[in-house]
C-alpha cells in the first residue's frame, strides 16, 4: 500500500459521466476457413460500430486464435447485446469475453472515454510518428 501523490498522474480530468472503455475479447470456436469466411461480413459490423464511435480499435490476436475490440459505451448490458449482433457471434464461431475498466492515468485516458481518437481531434496534437533513422 503507498500513500501520497503520484507523479505519473494525469493533469487532465478524466470524465465522469458514466462511460467506461471495454475490452472485447474475442476467441474463435471454428477453424480459421470459417472464419476467413465470415470475415468481410465481420469488418462491415466493425465498420459500422467505427462510424457510430462505440468501437476505438480492432485486431487479431497473436497467435491468431481470436481478436480484441477496444469499445466505449455506458452499460456493459448495451455491449454484451451489441457482440450477440457480431457475424461471428451469430454463427457460432466465437466466444466473447467483456473486461470493463475507466483509464485515469496516461496521455490519452480523457481523449478515449470522451470519444476522440488519439491523433486525429485529440487536444494534445497527433501521435508522434516514428522516424527512421539512419545506419551510416
């Protein structure tokens, strides 16, 4: 247990007004030829959840046994019913596990309950890029 202050906290206050982050834990139940193939189908159901801002980022999981969503939202019910939506989901071929959590520390915790995406709207300027470096 530690008491006091810690430096490494965010000057910026995070918003309290119900929302929480989820990260969505995908594990597949079906072979990857299942998959490939509900796969279009699945980016569209990311993409619209992109455009109506409830998910953040996607991907596969390494090794290649499912994948993960970063989404915002006020009610884990709300969320749990949206992954039942998910082509997956419908056709069996994935397991969803919701872990709930409200960042509070770090460059982007504010920007990502609020919604923004770190780099684009965000009001601490873009992500900084990766420079390549010389080997002369």
């Amino acid at each position: 247990m530690s008491t006091g202050t810690d430096s490494t906290a965010t000057t910026e206050p995070t918003p309290d007004d119900g929302v929480s982050l989820f990260l969505v834990v995908l594990t597949y139940t079906q072979p990857l030829e299942q998959i490939e193939a509900l796969l279009p189908e699945h980016r569209r159901w990311l993409d619209e959840h992109y455009a109506r801002g409830t998910f953040l980022a996607s991907g596969p999981r390494v090794p290649r046994d499912g994948g993960v969503i970063l989404a915002r939202g006020h009610h884990r019910a709300d969320l749990e019913a949206l992954t039942r939506t998910d082509p997956f989901a419908r056709a069996r071929a994935a397991t969803y596990d919701l872990i709930e959590f409200r960042p509070n520390r770090g460059p982007f915790a504010a920007s990502l309950l609020a919604g923004g995406t770190p780099g684009s709207t965000d009001p601490h300027g873009p992500l900084p890029t990766a420079q390549p470096t010389s080997r002369t």
